[in-house]
C-alpha cells in the first residue's frame, strides 16, 4: 500500500518538531511526503545548512506567507493548503505545534475530509487570551490522530472526549535538540558570545505582553541588571523587542548584552552550558529539562507541566520581584548533576510518531 503525507510547517520550531517524522516516514517503502512551508514567519536559519542538519530537504512548496493578522495569516494559510491538496492527493496532513499555520492547514484539510494527525497534541494552559491555547484547541478537534509527547496530554484530551486515536510517543523536539547539538562545537559558540560555560545567564523574553509594555519591560531588565551584578546576562533579543526599549528610552544595565537573534544551533548550543535560562517561551522549557538546565518561565501558566513536575523548569509567574527572588535562588543552589528522566524524550519519538502514522492509515 502506498501511502502519501503532507507535512505543513508555518515557523522554526515547526521544523524541529516535525523532522525526525518525516525522516523516519521517508524510510519507508511506499511512503511519499511532501514538504509544505507556509512561511507564516519568515526566518533567516531557515537555510539549506539548517535543514541538512535537521535530516530534512528543502520544503516542496513555499506559500511566503509572512507577517499580518490572526485573520490573514489564517486565511492565506488555508487557501494555500487547499490549493495543494486539489493539485496533489495527501492520505494525511501532518501539522505541529500550536502556530496560525497549524489550525489553518489543519482546518483546510478536515473540510477536504483528509485525515489530519497533529503532533504535540494535548497541551493546555488554560489560557484563552493566549492565541496558541485556541489553535491547540481547534486543531485537536478536528485532528484524527494525536500525538502526544506527555502522558498530561492524553489527560487532556480525555477530559474534552478525545480518546480516539490518541497516541503517547514522546517528544519529536527532544529528538532534533539531541542530533543537532551533538554536532555543534559549543566551545566555539561560548567563545564567538565571550562567555564561559556554567557562568552566564541566557535570556529570551517575546510575548506582546511583556514586550509591548514598557513599564513592565523597563521593570525586567531592572531584574537582569540587579542578576548581572553575579553573572553575565546574554540577551538575544527580537529587532521588535529592540525597537520597543528605544521607543520607552530604555537602556540595557551594565552586565546586560542585548545580541542579535541566533541560529538554531548556537542558541541551544548555549542553552546547554548556561547556568540558568529565564523564558518565557514553550519550547525552551522543553529544551532546558531535557539538557538538565534550571530554567524560570516568566509566566503565569504552562502548557507543559511535565516540565515543572519532572523537569528544571519553575513557573514564577509576571512579578519582576518574584523573578528576581526565584533568579537569586536558582544562582545560589546547585544545577542538577544530570538530566532528569521525562519518559520518552529520549531521541526515538519520530519513529514512533512515524509508527504511529503508518498504522493510522493502515486502519
């Protein structure tokens, strides 16, 4: 039986998440996946070096989508989708994550009644102001296979009536982090940064909220400057970010580095040797509890709490003063000898994803 898959990917960590599935389906005899870039965000990594190194070839198609309304982003994203799939027949179109693309695609297909799978199915943070918590929501339910990297995730999905086909594989993420940083020279990235390993503090913050208030923007670089005090602060911040602390008239505390955005590899290459990273980002809470970083999500929710109940990662919440308090606490307390276990992130979860998949349309 042949089976043919389109796998839709909308910005970065799309890529990272959906990779080690379409490497693991492409072994496969009598598979053929197609490649499918909305270009929801436009990316300067997303080069040729960058997806040899993730196992994947260059998208099939490019929708160049780019910047603009929820709205906007949601409707070119679905009539891209839906052109393709009128000029090339999917048994099954995979989506990642929780960006516009993801519901779009997802929602493009489901009304073409092709099978939809979603991978990182199941997370929720219980905030509806948050656009990604509604595009998990919508995805998952119009998705017929789900799969899961956490067992809170089947939870999840169990208590909105979602049990069928709902897979546990593990974390596809974790895989990418593992292969790309195992070929990375750290030691050179530490040195391009001029920082040492174990004796810096990394920082990415980019949620409008924070970033589109300058008060409370102005209030968190007060924090990092209070941090730099003990230990270098590496920033890599957004130009939007950027443009915000120039428009406010706020300047960076001496010990603080605003740095340009980073490739892919440099920035985890760095995640893994810092002392500690403060985020307010999903995906690095992945990242730094599978690296065995201690990690403070700026944040008053999760959607990953397995990264808090098994991993490295505290929930402080969006009082600078807490963050300073839980920063200072993290410095003084040793960071943990080696990774904790979280089941299945262990590098395998895109063959079983892939697995997963192929008895789904088998079905």
């Amino acid at each position: 039986m042949s089976s043919r898959i389109l796998a839709v990917v909308g910005a970065r960590p799309n890529f990272v998440k959906m990779a080690p599935i379409t490497e693991a389906l492409a072994a496969h005899d009598g598979v053929s996946v197609r490649l499918l870039n909305t270009g929801q965000h436009y990316d300067r990594a997303l080069a040729g070096s960058f997806l040899e190194r993730l196992g994947m070839g260059d998208p099939d198609r490019d929708l160049g989508v780019g910047s603009g309304s929820h709205a906007e982003q949601t409707a070119a994203v679905m009539e891209g989708v839906e052109a393709d799939l009128g000029e090339h027949h999917a048994d099954l179109v995979l989506v990642a994550g929780d960006v516009n693309s993801t519901m779009a695609a997802a929602l493009a297909a489901a009304k073409l009644n092709v099978a939809v799978g979603h991978v990182e199915s199941g997370l929720r943070s219980g905030d509806w102001s948050m656009p990604e918590e509604v595009n998990r929501v919508v995805t998952d339910r119009v998705s017929d296979l789900l799969l899961c990297t956490s067992a809170d995730a089947v939870e999840n999905l169990a208590a909105e009536g979602i049990t069928e086909v709902v897979e546990l594989v593990g974390n596809t993420m974790i895989d990418s982090l593992f292969r790309i940083l195992e070929a990375t020279d750290r030691a050179a990235v530490l040195s391009a940064q001029d920082v040492e390993a174990g004796r810096f503090v990394l920082v990415t913050l980019h949620r409008p909220a924070l970033v589109d208030d300058p008060a409370r923007l102005g209030e968190v670089l007060a924090v990092l400057g209070e941090l730099a005090a003990r230990l270098p602060v590496l920033f890599p911040a957004h130009p939007r970010t950027v443009a915000r602390l120039a428009e406010a008239g706020i300047e960076a505390p001496e010990g603080v580095r605003l740095a340009e955005p980073l490739e892919y590899a440099d920035f985890i290459a760095l995640e893994a040797e810092a002392r500690l990273v403060i985020t307010d980002s999903g995906g690095l809470q992945e990242e730094t509890s599978a690296l065995g970083v201690p990690c403070l999500t700026y944040r008053d929710n999760t959607e990953r709490p397995v990264t808090v109940e098994l991993g490295t990662n505290t929930l402080v919440g969006v009082d600078p003063a807490a963050l300073c308090e839980a920063a200072l606490a993290a410095l003084a307390t040793e960071p943990p000898e080696s990774p904790p276990a979280i089941p299945l992130w262990d590098g395998g979860a895109g063959a079983r994803a892939a697995a997963a998949a192929l008895s789904f349309l088998r079905r």
